[in-house]
C-alpha cells in the first residue's frame, strides 16, 4: 500500500485508518461494486450509441429515393391484393414479392419530388401521410421551442425563488412542510396535467386572453412549467443547502444582508446545481408527449403564436406511431429523421451547458 505523506492534511485518525491493510471480504466487495458501476457504464453506453445508430440509419433511408420506395411498397400492396383474390390458392405466397416488379411500369407516378434533406430543413410544411405531401421539420422543431420556451420562462425563475426560500428563508418545519407537497406534483400523471391544461387552463385562458384556440401552446406551456417546477426546486434547493456555512458568515461579516448573501454568495456558488436542474428541466419540457399532445393538439403548423395550437415533435410521433402506417414507408421513417432531430438538439443544449459551467468555473475557481 502506498505511503501517506505527514502534511497530506489528514487527519491522524484517518491517516491511521488508511494505513490498515483491507480485509479481503472487503477487497471482494468493492472490486464486486466497481464491476457493477463499471459494466452499468458499459450497457448505458451501449444502449445509447445502439439508438443514435438505428436513428441514423432509418434516417439515411428516409433520404433515399422515396419515390421509387413508396411506388415498390404499393405494388407489393396491389400484388398480394391479387393475390388473395385469385379462387386457386395453389400459388406459392413468394409470388408476391415476384410479381410486384412487373406492376411497378403501371402505377400512377406520385405528386411529390423526392424527401432532400435542404426541404427538410428548412421546410415550411409538413403534410406526412397525404398525396402531394412535404416534410419539413420547422413547424414541428418551432411547436417544440414554443412550448419549452414558454415552460422555462415560467417554471425556471419560479423555481430557483423557491428553493432560495426553502434554503435561506423557511424554517425547519416549514421546509420540512412545503417540499414534500411541490415533489408530490412530480408524481402525478402526465395525462392527468393534459385534461387539466385542456378542461381548466385553456377557459381560464380565453377568459384573459383574446383570441385563444381551444388547443394553444400557451397553456401547453403552462402545464409543462407545472410539470418540471418540482425538478428545478429541489434539485436547486439541495445545491444550496450544499454550500458551506463559512461562505454565508464571511458574507454576514462583510455587512452583506440575507437576501445579499443569497444572491451573489450562496446562488453562484451553487451554480453547477442549478445549471444542472436547468438542464435536466429543459430536457423534460422537450421530451413531455402526452400532456403537449392533448393541450396543443396535433396538427403541424409553422406559428410564432402561443395562442393557437401546434404540434411538437414528440406528440407528432406518439399520434402517428399508433395509427396505421407502412413500416417502410417514408412517413415511418420521418419519424426516426424526426426523432434524430430531437436527439441532437437536446445534446446540444447539453454541451451548452457545460459550456456555460466551464466558463464560470474558470471565473469563481
């Protein structure tokens, strides 16, 4: 075992229980936790890397030339309907997949160019599942922006005032009171926030607010800020019970007040936390299907208007998942282009945040 230096800045007791050797139950045991902490690390990683490359490549078959996959999928359609409706059923069921390419000279060409990744970018429109259809990502990347925008700016202020109120302000009952009752609303079902956004926030919405659609993103907002505002409150508040007591009596001995001390002592030191929460919230906001779905609705629509209705990328996929489409069509596959989208955004605003904590690590280090 190696030596422990005099001035390591241990304490005698522990420098003394660090020089005993480790029993070999012990030995066994921790080697035992390692290979379990090491192989979750593995499978996580895995798993990850495994749907980041099914993602990519229905997502490569979503750019292939869908004309002539859709013209193939239909012909394999007309043929086992010919099939079934010949009387002699002697012919083998591999006929199907010979006689599709012959009426592939008889189909109608389809009214829509080729998916091309330019359109799917920077589309306006997207009409997956009709003839002349169009897939472009902007409404549903800009319904999926509204919403978490609207949340974050509601939910993430709200939340971060709390927790400085819990940590700096409440008293032990108090906080022993109110912080179990804000984590109560993390258990509630997300359908339940949906029928609440749509029977009680969109009335009392169009009471207010001129103009407001029965399906709006602004009351999706609404109820996803409710959503993630316990996310935000407790992680934040823990961060800040965190902090170490010195920190708060040199600023009280500098003459700075509580609220002082809490703001510009306590709040940046606590930062990763809160940062921390701040993602993990953003990310909920971004990936929340059921509740998004009913308050906003489903249809695709490029709209800067938080009163009218939208859809989000994950609402879009839970709707058409479930309804019936071709597997191998090229609305199937948008859902995986869709959900790569999605993907990437979301590591995005994650390696902006760490960004962000860097930067102010290399301030405050």
């Amino acid at each position: 075992m190696a030596s422990i230096p005099q001035d390591s800045g241990l304490a005698p007791e522990l420098r003394e229980r660090l020089r005993r050797p480790v029993s070999g139950w012990r030995w066994a045991w921790e080697t035992l936790i390692r290979i379990s902490l090491a192989s979750c690390a593995s499978l996580s990683l895995f798993i990850t890397l495994a749907i980041l490359a099914l993602l990519v490549y229905r997502t490569g078959l979503f750019f292939e030339d869908s004309e002539y996959r859709e013209q193939r999928q239909i012909a394999l359609q007309q043929a086992a309907a010919a099939f079934l409706a010949v009387p002699d059923m002697s012919y083998p069921w591999s006929m199907v997949g010979v006689m599709a390419p012959w009426q592939l000279r008889d189909l109608p060409a389809l009214e829509r160019p080729p998916v091309t990744l330019h359109y799917f970018l920077t589309g306006t429109e997207w009409s997956g599942g009709f003839r002349g259809e169009k897939y472009g990502v902007l409404p549903l990347l800009t319904g999926t922006l509204m919403v978490t925008i609207i949340a974050a700016v509601l939910a993430l202020p709200t939340g971060v005032l709390t927790a400085i109120f819990l940590s700096e302000y409440a008293g032990p009952r108090v906080r022993a009171l109110l912080k179990p009752v804000l984590e109560i609303l993390a258990g509630i079902p997300t359908v339940v926030y949906g029928y609440f956004a749509l029977t009680t926030i969109t009335p009392l919405l169009q009471q207010w607010v001129p103009g407001v659609q029965p399906n709006n993103q602004l009351s999706g907002g609404i109820v996803v800020a409710i959503m993630i505002l316990p996310m935000v409150t407790s992680l934040s508040e823990d961060s800040l019970r965190a902090v170490p007591r010195a920190l708060r009596d040199a600023s009280y001995a500098l003459g700075a007040n509580r609220f002082e001390t809490a703001t510009r002592v306590v709040l940046p030191a606590a930062l990763s936390g809160v940062t921390a929460s701040f993602l993990l919230a953003i990310a909920r906001a971004m990936g929340e299907t059921m509740a998004v779905s009913l308050a906003c609705g489903g249809l695709p629509r490029l709209s800067f208007d938080p009163r009218v209705g939208a859809a989000t990328i994950t609402s879009y996929i839970a709707n058409v998942a479930v309804g019936d489409v071709m597997h191998s069509g090229t609305q199937f596959l948008g859902l995986f282009a869709l959900a790569l989208v999605l993907f990437l955004t979301t590591l995005l605003i994650n390696l902006l945040g760490v960004f962000i904590l860097r930067k102010y690590r290399h301030v405050y280090g």
